[in-house]
C-alpha cells in the first residue's frame, strides 16, 4: 500500500494547495466574520494530513518488497470496470437523445454480460422486462418525468 | 405515553412500509456484498416519495432487518452477509454444518428480535432525555459536538487513522464548494456554473456507497473470486426446545444489554458488540470448550448484541445528529433528502414523527421474528439469487435513483463518477463513511461557527468558554485517541 498512499497523499496535497490559492482571493472581514477561517481550517488540515499520508507511504514503501503492492485491476478486469463506468457515463450522456427506454435495455444488458451472463434470450428478457418495470414504477407511480426522445 | 400510543396506530395503517423495509433489510443483509447502507440507498428513490415518518419507519425497519439478515449467510454459507454478523460465523457454522442450520437460524432469529426489542425500549426512554438536555445548546456547544462527530470519522475508517481523517476533511472539502452561506458570495467553483449549487447529497451518496459497490463486485467476479454461491446446509428443525431456551435467556438478555450501551457510543457499532458478547458468553460458559464448535450461547450473543445495538445508535443519531456508525451515517444523509432534520428540535417541533419511529422501530422487532422464522426455510434460495442480474439492476436502480431527485442527468454522471472515486477509496482503504460524515456535518459545523462568532462579534474564546463545548473537545480527543491506540495494537498483532 505504501507506493499508492504516497501517490494519493501527492494528489490530495496538490488539490489542497489549489483551493488554498483560491481561498486567499476571497475578502478578509466581512459582519464581524472572516469568510476565510472555515476553508483554511479544513485546507491546512487537509494539507498536513495529505502531507503524513505521503510520509508514511514513504516509509512503508522501503520496507515492502517489490511486488508486495496490492495492485489495480488489469487485464480482462480492468477493461471490464472501465467499460462498465463508462457505460453508466455514456448513459447519463445518452438518456436523453435516446429516450429512457432505448438507453435503459442497453445498459442493464450490456452489465449483464460484464457480470458473465451468455444466454442472449435471458439478457434480452431480463432487461427489457426491467427496464418496463422501472419505467412504470418511476413514470408511473411516482410521476417522474423520465427522458423522452424522438423515438419514445 | 400517549404519543406513543398514536404512534403505533400510525404504524399499524403503514405497517406495508414497515414490512417492505424489514423484508428488503433481510435480503440485502443475506446476500453478500449489499449492506443495510446499500439498502438505504437502494431505497432513496422512494422514500424521497413517501412522508417522512413513512419513510423514516421503513428505513429503521430496513436497518434492523439488515442486521438479522447478515445472520443467515453466516451460518448458511460461512459468509457473514454484513460484517455485523461475523461473530456468529463461529458457531453458526459448525451448527449448520452438524445438520442443524434451522435451529441455528431460528436461535438467532430469537436473539435478534430480544436485542432489537431491548434496545428499542433504550430508544424510547433515554432518546427524549437527551433531546432535552440537547435543547439547551446554544452554537459554540453545537460546534463542539459538530468538532466531536467529525472525529468520529476517523473511528470509522476501515485502514488507517490518517486516511479516515483525510476522507472526513475531503467530504468537507466538497460540502464548501458552491456559496458562501453567510456572505452568499460564490466559492470554489472556479468559474463552472454547475459547481454553484454544490455537490448533491443523493449523487454522491448512490456513488460512494452503491455504484463503488458494483464495481467491486465486478471486479470479484472477473477475477474469479465470487462466482456461484456454494452448497447450503440441511435445514433441519426450526426451533429450539424450551430447554435450550431456558438456558440462553441469560446470555440474551446479558448480550442484548451489552448491545444496546455499546450501540450508543459513537464509533463502535454491530461487529464489535458482538465480538464482545461472543467472548463473556465463553467467558461465563459452563463448557467454554464447545464454542466454535456449535454451541447455541455462540449463536445468541453475538446476534442479540449487534441487533442490540441498532435502537442504541439510533440515540445520537435522532437527538443530536451525530452519526455513530456507516448505516447510520447513510441514514442521516437520506434523512436531510426526505426534509427530516435529526436533532432536539426533531422532538420539540414534530413529536409525532418521533412517536412514530419509536413505535416503528419497536414493531420491527416483532416483523424480524415473523419474517424471519417463515423466511428460514426458504433464504437458501435468497442465496442463490444470480449475480448477472442482481448487480446490473442494482446500477440501473442506482442511475435512475440519481435522476429522480432532480430530474438531472448531470446527476446520473456525478453518480457514476462519485461510484468511481468510491471504488477506488474503498479499495485502498479511505472511507466512504467518513466522507459523508464530512459533506453533512462540515456546513453544520461552519454555520454554527459563523453564528457563535456573530454572537460575540469575533471573539474566538467563545468556543471554549461553555463546559458543554469543552466536554465534546475532551471526547474528540479521546475519540481520536482510541482510534489511534487501536490502530497502533492491530498494526502490532
């Protein structure tokens, strides 16, 4: 864990220190209350801590053997999560154009066969049986005005 | 008295609610991966529909069938559904294993609702006493306990005091972006108008907590680590006889108590409690040679002590709004999106809805029994629910959870991104809980801040002059403290 703390303590660090810039432009008093005190409590405690975190990466990662470091998905897995996050984002951006239930059958199908169904009748059933119900539920019981497209 | 009176007849005309979040607590808590958190979320799209004390009866119901549900892998399977339920792994097990797993289960449906009822009484009677004693705060005795539940989040972190604290100051970090509430002059959004109205409560939540989730799973099954669930036990006889009965209501009684006190202090939670009841039920055993091999005191005390401890962490969640666990945290979040403001003004202003969730509360004791002891027969196929399905619904109930609040897809890809940070969080062992503590107590904490500071036109002392205010500072201290101590002894072991 030590090479990975050391790397999140660098972007924590980094992240604070451009909300403490940004923090210095906003006035100094203002009614008796500085608008600066809370953010700069939680920066500068947010800069130490990232600071530490770094430090004991630091120290972790001379003790641990190469290898040792619990690792980020590869292979076959890491482009199964990268597709699946990426179909959940492509929905969001899609949802609209095409209509909630075009969008919606694509993406419960396209999880389902990330998640290792094969059978192409039981992906076909499942989602467009899923995606009916969600929409009766949502559109109508709870009345939410779901994205409708051209097409639906 | 009377409250509570109409508080039942209100449960009873919603008992459908009550029973739709106890029956969906036992199964997100029998199917590994899901949690009462997860159900929580799950549930937001509805309950952000119903009136709040229908939706707040069915979260409690929701929380303590969550906490029995854990109970059923655990002894079925050998996985424990929530961590809660580990302690019964032990001898719920090896009882299975023996050809018993009905009567396994139907102990700890017995121990479970005994806890939950304890604890719920504990609800009832000390929950307006310190509502009343919470009425007298005044904003530098509120920032002080907003200092002291903040602390907390470095309690519940899973890995390290450091990054249990980072999460927390990072979930305040995002509370701070969009305006200034006291000078309503824009902050942090570095010129993108979407960032004015800051992060939503619900995206961030259905991220963190649910879609991280999915990842992980995914990532588990593509790696081999999960696939079908494995051969379930015989079920066997449901319930124990009167003797065997006879000689656990001390240990239930004892573990239930045991539960409900741990459950009030902040930080401590299911697992533990049951841990340590499991190990003064051995300690006081006749025959502590047999547990972990199948003894039924083995089995009581660790399911009577964590459902002991849901009515115990409800405590300082509804009369100062201070979290105590991760369900709770989730639950305080989902309690601000149905316009539910958890503190003593909860008691003062809406005592009904306060009646309401302690009679939903005590009558999801008796739900847990029925459904539990009906559902015993059939939870091996629960367990057997297919993940290729299961999963997928849960990330599209999650995005259309996202858009429903406020008819946004800007939210749908905040949720997704949210899911994305979570995953990786969780994975290197930040907290998410932590995180959500931060985003719903940093603005409470900076409100009160900036009102104590009017009130005494900028002088700072203000914080440290009450007594109040300075007994939170010395429990933030030893908060962290005992994080840090317990930390240091399980890097040591």
């Amino acid at each position: 864990m030590g090479r990975i703390d050391i790397v999140y303590g660098v972007l924590l660090g980094a992240l604070s220190l451009l909300f403490f810039a940004e923090t210095l432009s906003f006035p100094r008093s203002s009614g008796g209350i500085n608008p600066r005190v809370f953010p700069l409590i939680v920066l500068v405690s947010l800069l130490g801590l990232s600071a530490g975190l770094a430090v004991q990466g630091l120290l972790r990662a001379r003790r641990e053997k190469a290898g040792s470091e619990p690792t980020l998905p590869r292979g076959k897995t890491a482009v199964k999560l990268v597709v699946l996050a990426g179909g959940g984002l492509a929905y969001a951006l899609l949802v609209e154009p095409l209509g909630f239930i075009l969008a919606t059958p694509i993406l419960i199908a396209l999880a389902m066969v990330l998640f290792g169904e094969r059978k192409p009748l039981r992906i076909a059933l499942v989602s467009l049986a899923a995606s009916a119900a969600l929409y009766f539920l949502f559109r109508g019981v709870f009345r939410v005005p779901l994205p409708r497209s051209f097409f639906w | 008295m009377a409250g509570l009176f109409e508080g039942f007849a209100y449960v009873l005309a919603h008992l459908h609610f009550l029973a739709i979040g106890v029956v969906g607590g036992i199964l997100v808590g029998v199917i590994p991966g899901l949690s009462g958190s997860t159900g929580i979320i799950l549930m937001l799209p509805f309950l952000v529909y119903m009136d709040p004390s229908s939706a707040l009866i069915m979260m409690s119901g929701l929380f303590c069938g969550s906490m029995y549900g854990g109970s059923i892998s655990a002894i079925l399977i050998s996985t424990p559904g929530t961590p809660s339920a580990a302690a019964t792994v032990l001898d719920g097990y090896p009882l299975a294993k023996k050809g018993y797993a009905g009567k396994a289960l139907g102990v700890a449906t017995i121990a479970s609702t005994a806890g939950g009822i304890i604890s719920a009484l504990c609800l009832i009677f000390l929950a307006p006493q310190l509502a009343r004693i919470a009425l007298k705060f005044g904003p530098a005795e509120y920032f002080a306990l907003m200092i002291f539940g903040l602390t907390i989040m470095a309690s519940v972190s899973a890995s390290s005091i450091t990054k249990g604290l980072i999460s927390g100051f990072f979930g305040i970090l995002l509370s701070l972006v969009g305006i200034d509430p006291t000078l309503g002059t824009e902050r942090f959004t570095f010129g993108t108008i979407r960032l004015l109205t800051g992060f939503s409560m619900m995206p961030v939540l259905i991220g963190v907590f649910a879609l991280s989730e999915v990842l992980l799973q995914l990532e588990l099954y593509s790696d081999g680590k999960i696939s079908r669930i494995p051969h379930t036990e015989k079920i066997g006889s449901i319930l124990p006889t009167k003797k065997e009965l006879r000689g656990l209501w001390k240990v239930i009684l004892g573990s239930s108590i045991l539960g409900t006190i741990i459950g009030i202090i902040p930080a401590t939670g299911g697992a533990i409690a049951s841990f340590m009841a499991y190990n003064e039920a051995r300690r006081f055993s006749k025959e502590p040679e047999t547990f972990g091999t199948g003894n039924l005191a083995g089995i009581a005390a660790p399911e009577a002590a964590n459902n002991g401890t849901t009515g115990g962490a409800m405590v300082p969640l509804i009369t100062l709004g201070i979290p105590g666990d991760v369900v709770t945290a989730v639950m305080l979040g989902a309690l601000l999106l149905i316009g539910v403001q958890p503190g003593p003004l909860l008691f003062s202003q809406t005592p009904h809805i306060v009646n309401n969730l302690f009679a939903g509360f005590l009558a999801a004791q008796f739900l847990i029994l029925g459904f539990g002891l009906l559902s015993i027969r059939v939870s091996p196929l629960i367990l057997k629910a297919p993940l290729g399905i299961l999963f997928p619904l849960i990330l599209c109930l999650c995005l259309l959870g996202a858009f429903s609040l406020g008819n946004s897809v800007y939210d749908v890809a905040l949720a997704m991104a949210f899911g994305v940070l979570g995953y990786f969080m969780k994975k290197h062992g930040f907290s998410g809980a932590s995180l959500i503590l931060g985003l719903i107590l940093g603005p409470i904490a900076e409100r009160e801040l900036s009102r104590a500071l009017i009130l005494s036109h900028g002088d700072g002392t203000v914080l440290f002059r009450s007594p109040i205010a300075l007994g939170f500072y010395v429990l933030a201290a030893l908060s962290v403290g005992y994080s840090l101590m317990g930390y240091r002894k399980s890097k040591k072991a």
